[in-house]
C-alpha cells in the first residue's frame, strides 16, 4: 500500500475511533498519520486537542504549534492554541493567539471571552471588561462572560455595573447568578 493512501485510511480509522469515543486508542494512530505526513495539520490539530484533554499541556501546545505552522489563518485551529496555553499558564502567548482569531473572525465570541480572561490574569481589568462585554453582546447567553465581566468590574470598584450584570445574568442561568450573588456580595429584593 502507497504511503498516502495509507496515510488517509489512518487518518480515516482515527476519525471513527474518535465517533465511538475511543480518543486513546485515536491517540497512536494520529501520531503515524503525521509521521507519515507531518504537513496534514488537521491531524496535529486534532492531536492537540486530545493531547489537552488528557492534561498533557506540553505535547498539546506542541501539536498546536505544528498545526499552526500549517494552517496560520485557521480561527479555530488559533483558538484551541490559545485555550490550551490559558490552561498551560501562558497568558501572553494566548493573548497573541486569542488577538488573531478575532482578527480573523471578529464575531467568534469564545475568542473574545479567552482574551478577557487573559487580560484578567495580568490584572489588565479594564481592557479585560471591554472583551468580556464584547463576549456577552456577541453571546448574550453565555453566563460565563457575565460571570467574569462581574468579576473585573467588582474588582474595579463598579458596583452598579456588577449588579446590572446580575440582573441580565440571572434571567437564564441559576447557577452562575448563585455565583454572583456569593462572590460579589449581592442581596436579592
């Protein structure tokens, strides 16, 4: 069997043992796929992505990096880069990343979101709120982006402006207004 063709019925059987939830056996078969190929960044993509599901943060920013190479202008390959070095810890690189994808996709709200809460971790509070706030206009559902929004804002020192995010958070989600009402102090009534 050719090397690409052998190379495609991988990558093939790695996307059905992903469909049945079988990521670990996916694992080594996505690795010999860019073995054989290290230019098919949809497989370093997905790499990634299991890679930082399983916790290994290393070897998933590494994927990333070799998917990205590939791909520079993929929004959503830039995003799972710049989730997965939030969760590495490496705020300013996620920044970079999370600053590309809204270059590409201004309505991609996750990035938005991401931004924030890197700002957020560099206790840049202002700039933070402003990408918080832009979250919640383009995903005015998204309990998290008041959530951290709140969050900036309280420690600003803006009151009403936290309170007004919980009247608009707590209409759709208990949970996180519950939340809220802990973390900021608020009194219902």
């Amino acid at each position: 069997m050719s090397e690409p063709w052998r190379e495609r019925l991988l990558y093939g059987w790695a996307q059905t043992l992903l469909f049945f939830g079988a990521s670990r056996r996916a694992l080594p078969v996505l690795q010999e796929v860019v073995a054989l190929n290290p230019a098919r960044h949809e497989a370093w993509n997905v790499l990634g992505y299991l890679h930082a599901q399983n916790g290994e943060l290393g070897p998933a920013v590494a994927a990333f990096d070799r998917a990205l190479a590939g791909e520079p202008d993929d929004a959503a390959l830039a995003f799972n880069a710049g989730f997965t070095l939030q969760r590495a810890g490496e705020h300013k690189r996620a920044m970079t990343l999370m600053e590309r994808v809204i270059a590409l996709d201004p309505t991609f709200d996750r990035a938005w979101y991401g931004l924030g809460l890197s700002l957020a971790h560099d206790a840049r509070y202002e700039e933070a709120a402003l990408k918080f706030r832009e979250a919640a206009r383009l995903q005015p559902l998204n309990p998290y982006a008041g959530y951290h929004l709140a969050a900036v804002l309280h420690r600003l020192g803006r009151r009403e402006e936290v309170l007004a995010e919980y009247e608009r958070v707590k209409g759709f989600d208990p949970k996180i207004s519950a939340l809220m009402r802990r973390d900021f102090e608020i009194r219902d009534g």
